[in-house]
C-alpha cells in the first residue's frame, strides 16, 4: 500500500466525524479511544477515496487566469 503524506481534506474530516458520531451514538466506541479512532477514521476516508477513484476537492478547484 501507498503512503501519502499529503494533508487530510476537509471532506475526510467531515465523513470521519460523522461516522464517529454514529458509533458513540450506538455505544460503540469509549471516550478514551476516541482520538485513536478518529485517526483511523481519517486514514480509512483517504483510502476509500482512492479506491473509488475519487479525485480530491483540491483538484477540482478552477484555475484562474
């Protein structure tokens, strides 16, 4: 697997919060993991948007003249 070390995107941030939402909604998660797994959370939007071959909101940014 690749590592990249770019920057997490906003739109990580925002699907990882939410689904960490769920899941301390449901009692999944305690509150002492909650840093480690929204960590991991970050890591696996990334590597879902690679999968589905998703491009980055930063690519989609127009170029002015």
């Amino acid at each position: 697997m690749k590592i990249l070390s770019t920057a997490y995107t906003q739109a990580h941030a925002i699907r990882a919060l939410q689904h960490l939402s769920k899941a301390v909604i449901c009692n999944r998660i305690v509150p002492s993991e909650f840093h480690k797994m929204y960590n991991a959370l970050m890591h696996l939007e990334r590597y879902k948007e690679r999968l589905n071959g998703i491009k980055p909101a930063a690519e989609y940014r127009i170029k002015k003249c």
